[in-house]
C-alpha cells in the first residue's frame, strides 16, 4: 500500500506485499499510468494495480512479452498466442481481439516459418506493428481492423 506523506507516495510493504507477491516474474516492460501499475507476469498474468491503494483493479490470463501501450483510455498489447489485444483501463473489460498473421508457408517441404510482431505503437488512432516478415502493419486503434500493410 502506498501512503501519502509530505506529498510523497511511501510504499508499506506489510498491507499489500501478498498482493504483488502474486506477480511472478514480470515478462515484459511495466507501466504506470494515472496511480495505476500495469504488467504481464510471466505466469501469464495481465495485471493492474492501483498504486495509492494497492489493490488489485483487474486482471486477466494473458501472456505477451512486448511492452504494452497505453493511449486515452485503452491499453494495447500483442499477446504470446498472436493477438492484437485492446483493453479498457478503468475496468479491465476487452474492448476488441484482433489475430495477427502467424505463419509464412516457405516452401513445398512444408516448412513454416512464424511471424514475430513488435509493438505496439499507437499515434493518431491508429496501431503500428513492425513485424519479422519485414511488414509495416496498421490498424485501427476503435476497432483492430487492419487499414494498411507497408512492404519492405
């Protein structure tokens, strides 16, 4: 829990320890936005956290190892399953589940290689994904329909 003092946020171990104890492992980058801490887990756990308080807001059983992104009221991430995932932030309720590509067919020997998508990165309503099949992915960032794809 934190406490205000001297306008300074202390953290007091001994009344919410057990509640960030229940985060193994943190996967990818955290976020802080508006006294809220945001992080997957590495036991695949999406949490957030209210930080003036240290109770838990919401969670949810996803994975991902990218940084997530947070614009307006939304938060962004690509999870460890291929989705382009949007989250309300005031309450954890899922706004939208978009599938990424995944696979590229290489050659007639049945190899495939899997596509791997950086980001996000969210400007103008729009969602940026850079991926390893050296695409430029756009989104929309209202309801995860792809706009455009840049080549190489």
């Amino acid at each position: 829990m934190y406490k205000r003092q001297h306008n300074y946020h202390i953290f007091d171990q001994t009344k919410s320890r057990k509640d960030f104890e229940q985060i193994s492992s943190i996967k990818a980058n955290p976020s802080i936005y508006e006294n809220n801490f945001y992080a997957v887990a590495q036991n695949g756990r999406l949490v957030s956290y209210n930080l003036v308080n240290g109770g838990l807001n919401w969670e949810h059983e996803i994975s991902a190892s990218e940084m997530m992104w947070i614009a307006g009221d939304s938060l962004f991430l690509i999870s460890e399953n291929g989705n382009l995932i949007c989250i309300r932030i005031e309450d954890g309720s899922i706004r939208w589940i978009t599938k990424l590509p995944h696979k590229i067919e290489e050659n007639l020997v049945r190899f495939q290689k899997f596509i791997v998508h950086y980001g996000p990165i969210v400007a103008s309503e729009k969602i940026y994904l850079v991926s390893s099949d050296k695409k430029l992915r756009i989104y929309n960032s209202k309801n995860g329909k792809l706009i455009d794809i840049i080549n190489d």
